[in-house]
C-alpha cells in the first residue's frame, strides 16, 4: 500500500523498492494499491519546503512507483492476498493519516483502517516500516511495533519521539536496531499474537544497505506468518 511518490510528502521510495525486491526474492506476487485521495501537501523536494501552489492526488502520484500498475486501496480485500504491507515515508503519516498533524490523536483514512482491520480479523501478517508503523498502533489496540528507539541519541534516531506517542495510542513500543547487532533483538519485530511485522528502516540515521536488509527482515518475517 503506497502514500504517494517521495519521502516528505509520500512513499519513501527506497523503502518501497526494498521491499519490492525482497518480496519477488521471496517468490511473492505483488499488487500495489493506493488510496484515491488528494495528498495533504506538496513538498518540493529541492528545496524541502511546501510547493504552496500545487495539488497532486496519492493514487497518481503512487502510479510512479508502480509503474502505471496501481489500484485504488478501495477495491483491496483480505480474499485476494495472503498479506498486507505498508512502506515507510512521510505520506504514511500526512496521506494515509493525520499523524504527523494531531499525533496521538490523529485520525486513520477509512479505507487504511478498513484495510488494516480487515487483514488482523482474517489473521494474515501486516507488515509495515519507519513511520508507518503508527496505523497498527492507532488501528489495532495493543499491537506491538517498533519505529527503532526511543531517545534521539545525538541525532542518530531523528524521530525517536513517535515511539511515546505509540504508547499513548495505546500500541507497545518495543526498542529494535536497524542494523545487525550481537543481541537476538535487532532489525524486525513480530507480534506475533496480531501478525504485525514492523521495522524502523529510515527512523534511523544509518546507511542505505542497512535499511535494505531490516526490511528484508520485516518482508521475510511476513511471508513466513502467511504460511505458504
């Protein structure tokens, strides 16, 4: 499920490529889908700030991404597919909800809830990255995810705030590393009461590679919920 096509304003596309090669590595078929709604802003991405005359809509905007191959997140049902994933990126938060805006008291587009309760209810794996992680925890009382840690550490986890306002949504926030480390506690986290699989990918402040293979743990970890 894409946001849209850009970091600040959309679907990271890194993320979505990542987990776009780690699912046809896995021997996944894909369907990407998108919400028919308008972004809440346009960011230029040169400059970092609004575009304050422009409008682009997230089903079009997300069709970058897919390669034209895109279908409106209306026509999305637990019938068809064996699991759900949502990448990261500011779009997450600003198209797919009001989070980056009201925080803990944001509001979840309807058909992204829909579709995030829709999939908990059939029992088949959410898998979701960085920012995007706060839908299951507005979503799905009581779901445990990660977006990482939960102190900035000198800049190093330049988001590590999201992970209160988690808890105060009422999710679980478990500390995770996005890169490989000695404790059996890195990369991904699976709930796996509510098949929700979560990674911080760009939460943290890191190299691109180590990004890559959390979300390959977090698209590994989904397949293997899905039982197939």
């Amino acid at each position: 499920v894409l946001s849209g096509c850009g970091v600040y304003d959309g679907t990271e596309i890194h993320e979505a490529s990542a987990v776009l090669v780690h699912l046809s590595r896995g021997g996944a078929k894909v369907h990407m889908y998108a919400p028919d709604v308008p972004q809440m802003h346009v960011i230029d991405h040169s400059k970092g700030q609004p575009a304050e005359s422009e409008s682009r809509n997230v089903l079009v905007e997300s069709a970058r991404i897919a390669r034209g191959k895109i279908t409106s997140l209306a026509k999305l049902t637990t019938v068809d597919h064996d699991a759900v994933i949502f990448p990261g990126g500011f779009g997450a938060a600003k198209n797919l909800s009001t989070f980056a805006v009201d925080g803990k008291d944001c509001k979840v587009n309807r058909e992204v809830e829909r579709v995030l309760k829709d999939f908990h209810k059939a029992g088949k794996p959410i898998g979701l990255c960085c920012i995007s992680p706060v839908l299951a925890a507005k979503v799905l009382a009581g779901a445990e995810v990660t977006v990482g840690h939960e102190e900035e550490e000198g800049g190093k986890w330049p988001y590590a705030g999201t992970a209160g306002a988690i808890k105060e949504m009422g999710g679980k926030h478990c500390v995770k590393e996005t890169v490989f480390s000695l404790t059996p506690s890195y990369e991904a986290h699976v709930d796996a009461k509510n098949k929700v699989v979560t990674t911080p990918a760009f939460m943290c402040e890191t190299e691109l590679h180590d990004i890559f293979d959390g979300i390959g743990a977090m698209v590994k970890n989904v397949l293997k919920l899905t039982g197939k």
